[in-house]
C-alpha cells in the first residue's frame, strides 16, 4: 500500500496529439498494461486533420478536443483526469515497463513532489547518444524538465501552480521553473524513449543548436510568441 505522496496509486496519463496517426497506435499500444490495472489514459486531440483520433479511441480512457497547442491540450487532459498523479507524455515518446512502480517508488522515497524521465532517443547515430547524456545531465542539475521527459507531478501541485502556462512554446520550462518552488524533481533514471525524427530530418547538430538558441533566447526574456516563429 502507497503512503504519503501518493493519494490514490493510480496515474492519469494525458498525451496531447496533432495530426500523430504514425505513431500513436504503437505509443497507446505499450500503455495498454498500465490501463489494465486502473490507470487511466487520455488523448487531448488539437484539431488533428489525419487520423489520430480514430486511431486512439479503442486505445483509451477518454478522448477529448481542444484548441491547438500543447500547453491547452494538457491542462484540458488534467482537468478531466480521475487520478491523483498526472502523467503528460508525448504521442511519440514510449513509457519504461513497470513506470507506475518507478514513479510511485520515486515519490515516497524522496518525499518530492514531482519527477520526470531520463530520455533515450529512439535513432543509432552517435551523436545522439550525446544528446541523451546532456539532456539528462542538464535537467538532474537544473531541475528543469523537458515534455520529452514524460513529467509527473502531484494533482494538487498541478492545481497549486496552475497547470501549463498558456504559451506557445517552452510551456514545459516554464512549468518547471513553477514545480521546483515546491521541489526539486525525482529523477528516474530508467529512460522513456522518445522518436528522434526530427532530429534526423533536420539533422542533429543544426537540431542542438537550434533548441540551445531557443532556451538561451527564452531565459533572457524573448517571448515564446517570438520563438515559435523559429520552432
């Protein structure tokens, strides 16, 4: 039996989508288990034009609409969400086995509030492998997490700080800036795997510095509204 941080030992993972039909199916797929002891997940359909939400309904708990953006598609997941831990999880990044235990463990052991995901990326080239070591490495210093990291947090905590800002980008960052008032986050150190395709379609030294330009952008005050001119 869970104690102290974990209300209810059941998880409500909310997966914002847009136009996903590749990669959904395989994503709910591998979550199938998680469904079939309690935990609940949630598609938060943005308006998607292919067939994402046909693809997701046999797969799912619920699955809602909301307008286009994943900070909105998120907070509409939790607002309709039944658990006390909520799980926002990217349509293309893939959950570890037993990441419930590894989540719940994670909380009562330390007493925070919050945690994320080491990431793997999903491509061979080396360089990636870098990436991963740095993203990890950066986000364990800093305590900020990013959406590819699969974030949990405290309902209540969720409440406490108002959910995503309502901005276009970097809606994860700020977020964490938020949750770390409270907490420094559990680090799983068990790795969710996310698709590196865009990485590779873009290329992965051009992607690197593109997303530090941006960060280093946003931390000296430059508007998301700006920066997602470039995204």
């Amino acid at each position: 039996m869970w104690r102290g941080v974990v209300l209810s030992g059941r998880l409500s993972i909310i997966i914002p989508a847009l136009n996903e039909q590749a990669v959904i199916a395989p994503t709910l797929q591998t979550l199938q288990a998680l469904r079939e002891v309690g935990h609940e997940v949630i598609v938060v359909d943005g308006g998607s034009s292919d067939k994402t939400r046909s693809l997701a309904a046999p797969l799912v708990d619920r699955i809602l609409r909301a307008d286009r953006g994943r900070a909105r598609q998120m907070n509409v997941g939790a607002q309709f969400a039944h658990h006390d831990i909520l799980l926002f999880l990217h349509a293309d990044t893939r959950l570890p086995a037993e990441a419930d235990v590894l989540i719940f463990e994670g909380l009562e052991k330390t007493g925070r509030k919050w945690g994320r995901f080491d990431v793997r990326l999903s491509g061979r080239v080396w360089l990636l492998r870098v990436v991963e070591r740095l993203m990890n490495w950066r986000s364990c210093l800093t305590g900020i997490a990013t959406g590819d990291q699969a974030i949990f947090m405290q309902r209540s905590l969720y409440q406490q700080v108002a959910g995503f800002p309502d901005i276009p980008l970097m809606e994860d960052i700020a977020l964490s800036g938020r949750l770390r008032r409270f907490s420094r986050p559990v680090c799983i150190g068990t790795p969710v795997l996310t698709s590196s395709r865009r990485w590779e379609e873009y290329g992965v030294v051009r992607t690197i510095l593109l997303m530090w330009g941006l960060r280093l952008a946003y931390a000296l005050g430059v508007s998301p509204w700006t920066l997602k001119r470039f995204y």
